[in-house]
C-alpha cells in the first residue's frame, strides 16, 4: 500500500556525526600513540554503547537490546584484548571475533525488521494520515480528546506494550499514564533519566477518570511539510491511542505492529 507522508525528510545526523567523531578520535590517538591506544579508544567506544543498550533494556524490556548489548561487548571485548595480546596467538580475540560477527548480523537482522526502532516518525505519520486541512498554526496549549471507559489496569498494561515496542515512553502517575512517541536519535535524555518533565514534547495522556488529552511539540509540528490544522491534528493524535490500546485490548497488539511497518519508514528514521 502506497502512502503519502506527511513529514519531511529526516536530517538529524546527530548520530552519524557521534559515530564519526568516535572514529576520529581513534585515529587521531592511533597517529599520537600508536596502534593500541586507537583500540582501546574504539573498545572504550563501543563499551559505553553496550552500557547504554543494556540501560535501554532494563527501560524498555525490548529484548532486542540485549543482542545490541552483546554485539557491542562482544566488539569491546575483542578490541581490547587485541590492544594488550597478539590477536592470532589469543584465542580470547578470536572467540569474540565469532561472537562480535555472530551478534552483528543478528543485530543488522533486529534493525530492518524494525525491531529496535524507535516509531516516534511512524506515529507523527499516521496521526497527519487523516488531516487535510491547513490550519492557523500551532497552538501551546494541550487539548482534550474525548474520554474512554478503559480501565487503569488496560492502560498500564497497553503502557508498558507501548514502551516494549518502543511505540512510546510512559509516565505514570496516580492518577494517569502519559505516553511520549520517540523518534530515533531522540531517544538518550529519555533512557538515562534526563527527561524528567514530558510537557514539552508529544504526549497522549490518559486519565484513570477516562479523560484522554493530547499535545503535540512545536518541534514535531514543524516536521510537517504544511501547516496542518493543529486541532485536528491533536485530535488524530488521540484518535490513534485510542484505537491502538482498543486493538491491544482486544488481543491485537501485532495489528498496531503491522499498521507502523506499513509505512514503510526506514530502519534508520
């Protein structure tokens, strides 16, 4: 099925230019010290990678990263023992030689089934998906989006869901859940704790009292193509949680899976 995305070409090559200074910074101490430091520069590099795969997965319980956080130990591991052994004569090297490679494609298999994704792009898509008009602009304030009569315990459950598909990121509180679709590359303040306050960002609230509310960032609204009408984009926002957590309530969880790969969005957006 064909559709016509309503954002625009993602840009952000923040990781690219993390993943390039790393490389650099591994050739420059190759060329300062010597072959050995540059691996343990890139041994230190990939460590704190796997540090941060395995703190994804103990957020998420997207057991994806473990593989992630394997592959990048495993590349750490023989990076490092290479820089203090002679790789041939060190069968320590080698074994993690076959487990880095074994890990990496496991890995590379997890990214294009979309599997470690992040669907922050794929919900902005689909929320425009219905939205034709062109409104006035973006607005700060948040909206109401109608009420439900879905239980705390269905929305803790959808949550964490949410979460483990990396759909969203949850803030519960005692009296509501409030979810935060997170594209890729945006995802760090959010795994190490430095995104305490949500209200900036993309969220759908919904309340124990069955109230659903929604905003949407200035941020996420500018990566639309047009000026979208800002309520009836609000309102589509809600719309699709709720029809998720219907779906995921009804036992249709891999339909809200399906319907976000059917976007075609690439692994790497």
């Amino acid at each position: 099925m064909y559709h016509i995305h309503k954002l625009k070409p993602n840009r952000d090559s923040s990781l690219f230019i993390t993943h390039l200074a790393a490389v650099a910074a591994a050739l420059l101490a190759g060329v300062l010290v010597g072959v050995e430091a540059a691996s343990f520069a890139l041994a230190s590099f990939f460590g704190a990678y796997a540090v941060c795969s395995l703190l994804t997965y103990a957020r998420t319980m997207n057991k994806g990263f473990i593989v992630v956080f394997l592959f990048q130990a495993s590349a750490a591991g023989m990076l490092f023992t290479a820089a203090t052994h002679d790789p041939v004569c060190n069968p320590l090297t080698g074994a993690f030689a076959v487990s880095t490679l074994f890990f990496l494609v496991w890995t590379a298999v997890l990214a294009v089934t979309r599997q470690i994704k992040w669907r922050g792009r794929e919900v902005l898509e689909l929320a425009a998906a219905p939205v034709e008009d062109v409104g006035d602009g973006y607005t700060t304030r948040p909206l109401p989006a109608g009420k439900t009569d879905f239980t705390p315990d269905q929305i803790m459950s959808f949550a964490a869901f949410a979460v483990r598909h990396l759909i969203a990121v949850a803030y519960v509180g005692r009296e509501k859940v409030v979810l935060v679709p997170v594209s890729s590359g945006r995802e760090f303040p959010f795994i190490v704790g430095l995104k305490g306050d949500y209200t900036d960002e993309t969220w759908v609230s919904f309340g124990f009292d069955g109230r659903v509310t929604v905003n949407i960032s200035h941020r996420d609204y500018l990566q639309y193509k047009e000026a979208l009408s800002f309520e009836q984009l609000c309102s589509s926002l809600g719309d699709l949680f709720v029809g998720f957590l219907s779906a995921y309530c009804r036992g249709e969880g891999a339909r809200i899976i399906d319907r976000l790969n059917a976007l075609g969005i690439s692994s790497l957006s």
